[in-house]
C-alpha cells in the first residue's frame, strides 16, 4: 500500500500539469536555433524520449507550491537547450483528462509509471522532490525508465537558499549534473552556457508562466491570463506563453458557454473583473531595477573610519502595456455578451469597479490612488552578510484615458548611500533589496509582486505618460531638497538685485564718438547725447546725434547745413553693484539738409559704466557699430564712404567709432 500511495501521489501532482507541458516543450526548437550547439553532433540522445514530472513537495506551505512549478519549467528549459531528447508532447488531450480523474481517486497499481509512460509517449520519467526543512531546502531529482524501473541519472542538493530556487540556480545544476549521466555529450560552449545563471528576462518569463499554470491550476482564469502575458512580453519567442493565453481565453469562453442562467453569467464575469482588479492590487505593474555593485562615494572619513558606498535605483512601468493588454482582452470578450454588459451593471468598468452595487458606485482606486513602495536593502561582504542597511520609498501612479488606455508615471532613480566602518568592508560587495513593502525580496520575485533586478547598468527610463497636473505621487525627499536650495537661490538673487541701486535705474548721458578711418579730425567727431532707463538686465535708450563738421562749418562762415539723428537702442545689461556692462542694437534716423536726403541705420553698440557710488556722476567707454548701403542716396554715400568707413560687401559699409562719454545717475 505504501508503494501505491507513493506512486498515487506522484501521479497526481504529474497528471495535473501534463496539459501544459506540451506547450514549454514548444520553445526547444527554437532555442537551438538561436545558439551556438550546445552539443555534439549526434551527442544530443535524439533516441531518448522523456516526460519530465512536476516535482513533489513536502513541508511547502500552499503558497510555496509555486516553486514547484518553477522549478519545473528551469528543467525543461534547460534539457530542451542543451540535449536533442525529446520531450513529452500531448497527443491525448482526452486520455489525459481522464487520467486527471482516475489520479484523484488514488485508482492506481504499480503499473502506475508504465500508464504514465504510455499516456506521454515516454520512455523515461523525470521525477522530483523539493523538501523544505527550517528555512532552506532539498531537492532530490531522478531519470528513472518507465519499464525496467532502472534509475539512470540522480541529482541531490541541500541548504538550497530560496534565491537558488528563484533563479533557478538549483535547476540548473540539476541539468548539468544528470546529462552526462544520461550520456548528453555537451560541447565547450554548452558547458559554459550551463554554468552561467540565466538573464533577467528570462527568469522573469519562466516564472510567470509557472505562476500561470498555478492559476490555471486553481481556477483563477484572469489571474493566468495576465501571467501568461508577462511571460509572452518578457520572452517574446515564448511559443509556451502565446499557448497558455490562447488555452486560457478558450476556458474563458467555455465557461461563459455552459452557463444558461443570466444571473451565473453575470456572477461568473463579476467574480472575473473583480479578479482582475484584485490581480493588479497585489501585484502592482512596476519593477524594481537596482545597481548591484556600489560605488564608493567621497574619501575615507579617517578620523571616524567611515565608508560611503551608493548605488542607483529605479522602477520601471514596462508592465503597464501588458495590463493595458489584458484589459482590453477582456473588455472584447466581455463585449461578445451584447447588451447584457450593461444590464449587469458592467457598462462603466474599469472606470467604475466590479464591487460596486447599483446603489454604490465605487470609483476604481487603481486608476485614483498612487502606490507607495517602502523599500530596505542592504550592504552585503563577501560571506553573504549585511553589513549595513538603508530604507526608502519609492512611488508609481496609473490612470485610466480615452480608449481605456493607461498611463502611469513611476519613481525613475534615486541615488542611496549606505554608510559603514572601513573593517567591514571586503572584495566583492553587493547591494541587494531585502524587502518591498515588508515581502521578502526573493518572495516578491516568485510571487510577480514587484520583480527586482540587480543589474550592472540601470535600464533605459520609462517614459511618464501622465499629464503633470494629473500626476499625484509625492516629491522625494531629494525632490524637496532641491527645491528649497533652488527657492533659497531664487530668493539669494532677489535680495542680490534690492541690494543694488542700479537695479531700477535712469539717466542722462553726452558722449562724443571718434571715427579713427579719417584723417581730418574736424570730420571725425560725432556727439551723441539722450536719457535711457533700465530694469535689471533690461535696457532702454533715446538718443540724438549731431555730426561736428557741419556745425563747425556754420562757425567758420562757411555755408553748410546740418547733419542729425535721432535714435532708439535696447538690449541686455550685466549689474553689477558698482557697474554695468551693455549691449544693445537700435536704429538712427539721419536727415541731411545738404543733400535733402534721410536714412535709417542700423545700429549695434557696447558700453562699460563704472559708478563707485551707484549714484551721481560717473564716466562711459564703448565702441558703437553703424551698418549701410553706400549707394542708397546722397547722406550714406557721404557717411559711409570708403574714407569713412569699411567694406563687409559690395552693397554693405560699417562705420566703427570708439565713445567716450559722462553719465549722471
């Protein structure tokens, strides 16, 4: 009796899982395809054909009963890679189902292997256990053939660390353990693939399409349909992932068949949506990204012997799109049952939440509210120890749009610090998360609560698609910091301009301008003279110009009529306390009463006034520019001749003068 238990309950738990390992077989061909060989040319054991059993647990609570199945999944992965066996494919959808009834009884002999051998199309069987005891574990594994009942291949670790399991360190050992004994002849390069640890996306895809099988398992449809896309998004070759989706929405659509009465119908898809609310509730659509290795931050403190070390972390929203997918899934099926949506009290979802009543119209908070994620991790040496720990809070936000699309806006990086006595300090350091939101770190990662990933360079940022007067996540501590340095800098400028006098500021100001291209100094200088005001950095000048010639010329008895201008200039003013520094660009108007002609030009100007007092009289020094066409009419060819000034183009002159004036303030 005690054999035919043991084999009952071997079969039990492989019965209930053989409907889907049809589907993780499906990735072998195409894995191969993207590697180097992994083995020798007819080393593979292409003769052998082999159906490998969900493995049996013992000590596991009910929520540990998921690391069987990633376990589970790591063992096909991995024999599917590095070997040609052939693993087990379902051919009897049927007998299979049956097989699942008959097991549920305990109806079994001690052919008990050969009907599972017969039922898989296998010759051997790979068979499991995963014991926990305190808080490691032991995983004893072995290829038995179906017939003779002959072991061929055995594996056996103890103090197992559920981060082995997580990762499915543990899993692959097993494989590179039991394929030579299976005769596997591996190449240089699948030996080396076997001892590397799998990638991020990877492990995130096996252990989401674990945790999809577990609810299919148990019922919960909504639940594996989301699992299954995460493993589909993670993996996008996941030809298991594409398969347990499609399987899902046809018991989806199954169900929904079977049921006549309109109130189970409405009960069944009540119960799906509040699934689906519930889902994303405890396993908010954001990852955790850190940098494993620290970086010493500043110098030593010798006289404390203290040590800085930081590292960078971030969440990432990527999973939002899957979410977006899942609903949007769910709302076509939910539109195929026409009008009833409504009468159900449905038609608003997801706006309105699945546990409202007609009488109570509650808001669906997934989409109101944003998450908090308190987060500890930890400085580890290079025996696996804390040796200094910090906390933090990070934040992410959803919110429905048109077109029930999402938006989300999470914590992109923040810089930590762990600060530690130099004793303490060894080689090979690492920063690890211990826990989000109280769940242990490796936990969160079985579970798909929030996945976080030790990485060696932080993943590019999630864009944040939420409008920034939607967005309700609080500023971080730095955030806050920052603006009250930047109000405080704000404010230190403030008080710097009321420290000036000049910062409202008028005056009156003469000058005289010095042409030095000509050679006849009566024809050289230009007085200018007018008022301006300014406001800060801004300034503003009126201003009249009088060419002296002409008016000498009137002194001299010589007949002559006058040249003169008037103009405006603005332009930007460096204050200082003591002084001021402009330039500015304006225009003259110019009215030659010789020639009858008028013209308008150009201006452009630096001036440098220094005011020890800040007020009163004070001196000017500037060089002014004045741009023209010498062929435009009588005045610019007189002012802008080639003694006066010089050539930028055939249809351009500059006349450049050095000013010397006086300024009261």
């Amino acid at each position: 009796m005690k054999a035919k238990s043991k084999i009952s309950l071997v079969l039990t738990a492989a019965i209930l899982i053989l409907g889907s390992c049809s589907t993780i077989s499906g990735n072998k061909s195409s894995s191969k395809a993207e590697n180097l060989p992994m083995f020798e040319e007819g080393g593979g054991r292409d003769d052998m054909t082999m159906a490998i059993l969900r493995p049996t647990g013992q000590g596991l609570s009910s929520d540990e009963e998921k690391y069987l199945g990633i376990i589970q999944g790591a063992l096909y992965n991995d024999v599917s890679k590095f070997s040609a066996i052939k693993l087990f494919d379902s051919m009897n959808e049927n007998a299979i189902k049956e097989q699942q009834r008959l097991s549920l009884s305990g109806d079994y002999s001690e052919q008990g292997y050969i009907r599972i051998g017969e039922l898989t199309n296998s010759q051997y069987l790979l068979t499991s256990m995963l014991t926990k005891t305190g808080t490691t574990y032991t995983l004893n594994l072995s290829v038995t053939d179906v017939e003779s009942g002959i072991r061929l291949a055995d594996f056996y670790k103890a103090n197992i660390k559920l981060r082995e399991i997580i990762n499915s360190t543990v899993s692959r050992a097993a494989v590179a353990s039991i394929l030579p004994q299976l005769k596997v002849k591996l190449t240089d390069a699948g030996r080396e693939a076997l001892g590397k640890e799998y990638s991020a996306e990877e492990l995130e895809a096996q252990n989401a399409l674990a945790l999809s099988y577990e609810a299919s398992m148990s019922g919960n449809l909504i639940s594996a349909l989301i699992y299954s896309y995460e493993a589909s998004d993670a993996d996008k070759n996941s030809l298991a992932a594409r398969n347990q989706a499609a399987n899902t929405f046809k018991m989806m659509g199954g169900t929904g068949t079977a049921i006549k009465e309109d109130i189970k119908q409405q009960s069944y898809w009540k119960n799906n949506l509040i699934s689906f609310e519930q889902f994303y509730r405890d396993h908010p659509p954001f990852e955790l990204y850190y940098t494993s290795v620290p970086v010493q931050k500043g110098d030593i403190d010798y006289d404390t012997g203290m040590v800085t070390w930081e590292f960078t972390v971030g969440l990432r929203h990527k999973k939002v799109r899957t979410m977006e997918n899942v609903l949007n899934d769910i709302l076509r099926q939910l539109s195929k049952t026409n009008s009833r949506r409504n009468h159900w009290g449905f038609d608003n979802w997801p706006v309105i939440s699945a546990e409202s009543t007609k009488a109570n119209q509650m808001i669906n908070n997934l989409f109101r509210d944003y998450s908090t994620f308190n987060i500890t991790a930890s400085l580890y040496n290079n025996e696996d120890e804390p040796i200094g720990t910090v906390s933090f809070v990070m934040y992410g936000q959803l919110i429905l749009v048109s077109n029930n699309r999402i938006k989300a806006v999470s914590t992109q990086e923040r810089k930590m610090i762990i600060t530690v006595h130099g004793n303490l300090s060894t080689d090979d350091m690492q920063i690890r998360i211990d826990s989000i939101n109280g769940v242990n770190a490796d936990l969160s990662n079985a579970n798909n609560y929030i996945r976080n990933t030790g990485v060696g360079k932080m993943p590019l940022r999630s864009l944040a698609t939420i409008p920034a007067k939607q967005v309700l996540v609080p500023l971080l501590p730095e955030e806050i910091e920052r603006q009250h340095r930047e109000v405080a800098r704000r404010q230190e400028k403030e008080d710097n301009w009321h420290s000036k006098k000049l910062e409202k500021r008028s005056n009156i100001n003469i000058a005289a301008l010095y042409n030095m291209q000509v050679n006849d100094l009566e024809h050289a200088f230009t007085a200018e003279g007018g008022f301006g005001f300014g406001y800060r950095n801004f300034a503003l000048d009126f201003k009249a110009v009088l060419p002296v010639h002409p008016i000498l010329d009137m002194f001299n008895s010589k007949k002559s009529d006058l040249i003169y201008g008037f103009g405006i200039a603005s332009g930007y003013s460096f204050v200082w306390k003591y002084a001021l520094l402009g330039i500015e660009g304006g225009l003259t108007y110019y009215i030659d009463d010789n020639t009858k002609s008028t013209s308008f030009i150009p201006t452009l100007e630096a001036k440098f006034d220094l005011i020890p007092a800040q007020r009163g009289f004070s001196f000017r020094f500037g060089y002014k520019l004045e741009f023209g066409n010498p062929e435009e009419n009588g005045f610019n060819r007189w002012y802008f001749g080639p003694e006066r000034s010089s050539s930028i183009s055939n249809t351009l002159r500059v006349v450049g003068s050095p000013m010397f004036g006086i300024v009261i303030w």
